[in-house]
C-alpha cells in the first residue's frame, strides 16, 4: 500500500473511498484499527485512501473539526464518491460491514462489543458513519463547536434529520 491507498487489480470498484480518522496521541489504538481496516478493504475490493487527521496539542480535541479538515484535505487529493468518518478505536469484527456509502447516510457501527453488540442510547450515530459528497455538504459538514468529548455525533444526527436524510444501518 503506497501513500495510504489502495486500488484493486482485478477489478474496478463502483466507489472510491475516503476514510477520515481524527487522531491524537492514541498510537496503539490507530496500529491496531489499521492492521484491521485496511486488510478488510482489500478483501472487499474497495478503491480506498486513509486520512489521518491529527490535532496538536494543547488545545481541547475537537473531532467535528477533524472531520471537516480530513475531508477538505481529501478534496485536495482527489475525487472521491464516498467519506467514511471513523473513530480510531472502533474496529469492524467481519468483513459483512461493508464499507460503502448509500443513498441516505449510513451508519456503520450499529452493534459495538463495548455496549454488549448494541448502541449506548436509542439514536446513537457516532463511531464510524458514511457519507457522499454531496449529502455531507449538503448538511454542511460537522459542527466545529464541540471539543472535548459528547455531543458532535447527536449534533451530526440532528444535521441529518434537518437535511431530511434517513439513517440507515
């Protein structure tokens, strides 16, 4: 894998993936989500590039932030159909979540091991969420108000609900 890409030789795939990782001093973490994540999306076939987005110190972690900048940044690089926003300590157990966007946005961690394979609280959409283009312009991106943690992912759900998008998982 060259520069943090991956395109398949035997075939084309339908989309090109961006995968955005807002990081901070979590190294183990992210070593552990990329010895996952990037074998899975080669099994699956997929055209994708990561994006590790790191915040410097000393300011407070914003990750909706992050997730504006990598997808800024990806812009810059190049065309892609699909922006899937990942937390750097969510892994995916099986290669059955596919790492595709939709025509609504999708969330892609609708069962996590931490919460016994269900969700924190009814309506969660945080952890690893994919969107085109156009769907997370169309929401006008994440919110850049909330540092620290809580919040950015019910704020993003409500962006989604007012844009009239349904949830998909």
């Amino acid at each position: 894998m060259s520069g943090g890409s991956h395109r398949p030789q035997s075939c084309r795939s339908a989309e090109r993936l961006a995968i955005i990782i807002p990081y901070r001093n979590r190294f183990e973490h992210l070593h552990i989500l990329l010895n996952t994540l990037i074998p899975l999306l080669v099994r699956q076939l997929a055209d994708f590039r990561i994006f590790v987005i790191d915040q410097d110190m000393p300011t407070t972690f914003n990750r909706g932030m992050l997730f504006n900048v990598g997808f800024l940044e990806a812009e810059k690089i190049d065309n892609f159909d699909c922006f899937i926003f990942h937390d750097v300590d969510m892994l995916p157990l099986n290669d059955h979540c596919f790492y595709r966007c939709s025509s609504n946005p999708k969330h892609l961690t609708a069962a996590v091991s931490k919460w016994k394979y269900s969700l924190p609280y009814e309506g969660y959409f945080g952890g690893v969420v994919a969107f085109t283009k156009s769907q997370f312009k169309h929401i006008n991106g994440d919110s850049n108000l909330y540092f620290g943690w809580g919040g950015e992912d019910d704020d993003l759900k409500g962006r989604v609900k007012k844009m009239g998008y349904t949830r998909l998982r």
